[in-house]
C-alpha cells in the first residue's frame, strides 16, 4: 500500500505544481492541498473502495476535479485531467530560449520560511529538476510583517537548514539570501554585519510606492550604494494583472548611473503580474552596460519555470547572455557579491 499512498501524493502533488506553475487563484490550490489531507487521513481499503465505486467526492475537501485525480492515482491509469492540466500551464520557450539554456541558478525565491508554499528541500528539489545547479534563497525581512519575514534570530536559523539541505543534495547549492527591505529613507531593514554574512542579497521597496519622483530616486540610490545589496528587486514594484498598479516615478537615469558605479544589478522580475522592469527600463539599462538578472521570484515550486518570460524579454530587445549575472557559477557569482 506505500507504493499506492506514493502513487495519490504524487498525483496531488503535481497538480498543485502545474496550478502554480499557471498562477491559479489560490482557491483552487487550496483544493488540491486540502485533498491531500483527507486522503492522508483515510484507511487503505476504505480509499480503494471509494475509488472503485467513485464515491470519493462524498468525503468533504474532495470535489470533482480532486476526486478524479485521487481515482486515477489509485486504479494506477493515466490521469486525463492532469494531462490537461500540464498542456495548459506548459511555457514554452520562445525568442530567449539561448539564455534560458545559459542559466545557472535562480537568484530570487521565497520558502515557508516567510510567504511561500514549500520547504527551503521542495523548493531546491524543483531547482535542480529544472537543471539548475544552485539556488538563492531570498525570504523577506522582518519589516514586512505581512509576509512572516525573518528577524536576525530567524535568519541564523535558516542558515542552519539550508546548511542541512546543502549536505543533502550537493553538488546542487542552495545559497543564503534575504530579500530586504529599502526603507523610506534608503537604508535596509536588517544590520550591515548580518547581511555581510549572506551570498546574495536582493534590495526591494515594499512600501510608499507613490514617494514623490525625487524622494524614490534618493530611496533607491542609498539602497544601491550599500555594499550589501547585490541587485534590486522589481524595481517599478508594478502590477500588470488584476487590478493593476501604475510603478512608481523616479528618475531612471540617476539611478541607473548609481548602479553602475556600484556594479548593482537589475532584477527581471518574471512573475507574470510584475513583468518588472518594462521594456523601457531594460532598455535604458542597456545603455548603460547594467547587469540583470532573471529571477522568478518564486513561492511555489511551480513557478521556479517562469524564467523564460525574462529571457525573451531580454533576447527581444537584443540583450545576451553575456549580461545575465545568473549564467555564471555559484562560486562566480559569491565572489562577484562578495567583492563588491
């Protein structure tokens, strides 16, 4: 029966995966996991049984959709409806696809750890079966509480298990990040001697994104100078989907200047309710020969496959591989944050 159990976990498992992996509300996400516990708590032979004579959407938490992929599962035949889902959620590789190869790691993602779905191992699991060989693992700061970010206390504590996941699954490498927070006056959200410690660190504004022009240039700038951070996170903080939010006006010239004093990169941001920067800015960044790197800024495993979405942003407007900081090997990439 374990080999039964494997069999309907799995199924579950890669439903919620192609679910996320697609952006689905989260409703339907949370149909699939509430599935998986009902299952979870069923005797073998009562499972079975339900299978057989598809009574399983009698049990509360499964409905049609769930149940159909719980029968499947059990009977062992091939699931329709997961096919289905796979074709829908698939991303193809378009114009990037040449850089989309070159890519290494994934330098921007978030765990249980602050607002995502899976562990810092499930999360590393996906990484590597998408062929990269490292990870930055970049949960939130403390000041943005809405999102359970980590205190001090609790970055050392993470330090630990990535330690702990490192030894599990090398040569895959799982490098420590935070995704701090730029606060209203430019300085960061946790103390030098701390974020000197990480591999990588990713500065993001997660509030008062209607500054006037120039106080979000001055905001941005501080954050760019600091020898800590690393890139800057999606950097607009727009919102293409849903209800939208217009980015926030600063003057994109200066702080691009800023971060090629610095050697700061610029985040591609592929979520596909950012799409941050817009075409524009990557542009303007170009022309002044910036580094950028394509994140997913990832809290599911699903969505560790949005990378395509920066790498034909890239390649349409005729920027290379050469520029991409996360083409480069883990150590190339510690050592160029370490040395900044």
């Amino acid at each position: 029966m374990q080999e039964l159990r494997g069999r309907v976990n799995a199924a579950l498992l890669q439903a919620i995966y192609y679910l996320d992996r697609e952006l689905a509300p989260s409703t339907k996400v949370r149909a699939f996991a509430r599935a998986l516990a009902t299952v979870d708590a069923l005797a073998d032979d009562e499972l079975v049984d339900r299978a057989k004579n598809a009574t399983l959407t009698e049990l509360e938490g499964i409905g049609p959709s769930t149940g159909e992929v719980i029968a499947d599962a059990v009977l062992d035949r091939p699931s329709a409806y997961l096919a289905k889902l796979e074709a829908r959620t698939r991303i193809p590789l378009g114009a990037g696809e040449e850089i989309r190869h070159a890519l290494r790691g994934d330098c921007h993602m978030h765990s249980v750890w602050s607002d995502g779905a899976a562990p810092v191992a499930a999360m590393a699991a996906s990484a590597r079966a998408l062929g990269h060989e490292y990870m930055v693992l970049t949960d939130h700061s403390a000041r943005l509480t809405v999102a359970h970010g980590l205190d001090e206390a609790r970055v050392r504590k993470q330090l630990d298990e990535i330690a702990v996941v490192n030894k599990q699954m090398a040569p895959f490498r799982v490098l420590s990040g935070l995704e701090v927070d730029i606060l209203e006056d430019g300085s960061l959200d946790l103390a030098d001697d701390l974020l000197g410690e990480l591999d990588v660190v990713v500065g993001s504004v997660h509030s008062k994104f209607r500054m006037p022009r120039e106080d979000m240039t001055r905001r941005l700038v501080m954050a760019i100078a600091s020898p800590h951070v690393d890139m800057i996170g999606h950097i607009t903080n727009r919102k293409v989907a849903g209800g939208g939010r217009d980015g926030s006006v600063f003057d994109a010239e200066i702080v691009f200047a800023a971060c090629a004093k610095f050697d700061t990169a610029i985040e591609i941001n592929c979520r596909p309710e950012r799409q941050d920067p817009p075409e524009d800015l990557v542009a303007l960044a170009r022309q002044w020969d910036l580094k950028f790197c394509i994140n997913t800024d990832a809290h599911a495993p699903g969505q560790l496959e949005w990378q395509p979405y920066g790498c034909d942003k890239l390649a349409q407007l005729e920027i290379g591989a050469d520029s991409v900081i996360n083409t480069w090997s883990a150590d190339e990439l510690v050592g160029w944050a370490g040395s900044r």
